[in-house]
C-alpha cells in the first residue's frame, strides 16, 4: 500500500483530557482511503516491532469443520 500524502497539518494545543475531540474531528474530516491506509501503517508497525517483519501480513482465521450427523 502506497503512504498517505496529506499536504494539510493539522495541530493541536491544549489539554490531553480535550484531544478525543480533536482526534474525532480530524478522522471524521480524512477520506475513507486515508483511514484504511493509517491503519494498514499501524499494523505494520505493530508486526515490524513483534515480529521484526512486515513482509506481508496475515489474516487471523479461525477454520472449523462442518460434517453431517
């Protein structure tokens, strides 16, 4: 997946208690590509820092057997 290139920076200065609003504003404002994309970043990050590997990451599925009784 290619990075998210936003021209716009956005700050925020205030109190930690207050940043839920900021944050839910400025995700609310961001296209849907750009929310998919951030959190693509954040699971390669997550998978880079455990793993030490980002190659490709993988689906989590739980598979389970269906038979006639």
């Amino acid at each position: 997946m290619s990075k998210m290139t936003n021209n716009n920076i956005t700050e925020f200065y205030g109190k930690i208690n207050n940043s839920r609003e900021f944050d839910y504003k400025f995700w609310q404002q961001q296209p849907p590509i750009h929310i998919f994309q951030a959190a693509y970043e954040m699971i390669c990050d997550y998978l880079l820092l455990k793993e030490n590997n980002v190659n490709e990451p993988r689906l989590q599925r739980s598979v389970e057997s269906f038979q006639k009784i």
